[in-house]
C-alpha cells in the first residue's frame, strides 16, 4: 500500500460519539491525533486525573454544544442539557478541535500516542508512562 492510499483509508473511516445523554452527536473524519493531557486545566474541566483528548476535525449533525470560554487559551464544549464536558478548542491551534476520547462510541480504537503537559503530571497516574513525554507552556 503506498502512502497515497493509506491517505485516502485512513480519510474513509467515519466515527462517531456523542454527550451521555444523547441530545448531541457529532462525526470525525480520519484517524484522529490523540494524547494524554496532564494540565490542571483538563484536570479540572473533566474532573479526571488527566484527559485524553484526540484532536480532529469535527461535524454536529444535529444539535452543537455550548461552547464557552474557559480560560484566555481555550474555548471548551459542553452539552447544555447534562454537562458532559466534549470539546476543546485552543486560541493557538486553527481549525483544530480536541474531542475527549470518553465520548467516542468506540473509544478503545483510540489509544493515546503520547502525554502533554507531562510537568503536571499526578505521580500516581500510571496510565501511558512509556510513551513520549511532552510538556506545554501554556498557563494562566
Ligand atoms: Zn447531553
Ligand atoms: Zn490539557
């Protein structure tokens, strides 16, 4: 397989998620990048020891989330109705939007390739130790 076909499976596979409720649904296109982010913003936005976030270019089919400003790096997505955290858009990265791999239909197909902002990482987070480690510089 040369790397043009590769290109053309990998923007053929369709996902899916959506919030717990399931008043909003949304679709990814392509094999998403996805990481650990150990920063206390995620921390706090997904009330999780760290998110796994992958990042893709997204469509709603139907309802969008309440995106809201959460910090003067991020916008965040939220569903209106029940509050599953979805989304996170950074100022820094255009057309680029991190969706959190819980919300996936099929998260298990989403396996982390590498951790970021590794310098907040909690010691006793045991998840993804092996993989490249990166830290962010983004803090406010
Ligand atoms: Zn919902
Ligand atoms: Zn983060």
């Amino acid at each position: 397989m040369n790397t043009a076909e590769i290109a053309i499976r990998a923007a053929a596979v369709e996902r899916t998620g959506g919030c717990l409720c399931g008043k909003i649904r949304y679709r990814v296109m392509g094999d998403p990048r996805v990481h650990y982010c150990h920063c206390d913003m995620c921390r706090r936005a997904t009330d999780s020891a760290f998110a796994a976030l992958p990042s893709a270019g997204v469509s709603w089919p139907g309802k969008e989330p309440y995106f809201r400003r959460s910090s003067p790096l991020a916008k965040r997505g939220f569903c209106g109705e029940y509050g599953s955290p979805l989304t996170l858009a950074c100022d820094a990265v255009v057309n680029e939007i991190a969706l959190h791999v819980g919300t996936f239909d099929n998260p298990a197909e989403l396996e982390p390739q590498y951790n970021y902002g590794s310098s907040q990482h909690l010691s006793w987070v045991r998840c993804g130790t092996d993989l490249p480690h990166l830290d962010t510089a983004e803090r406010w």
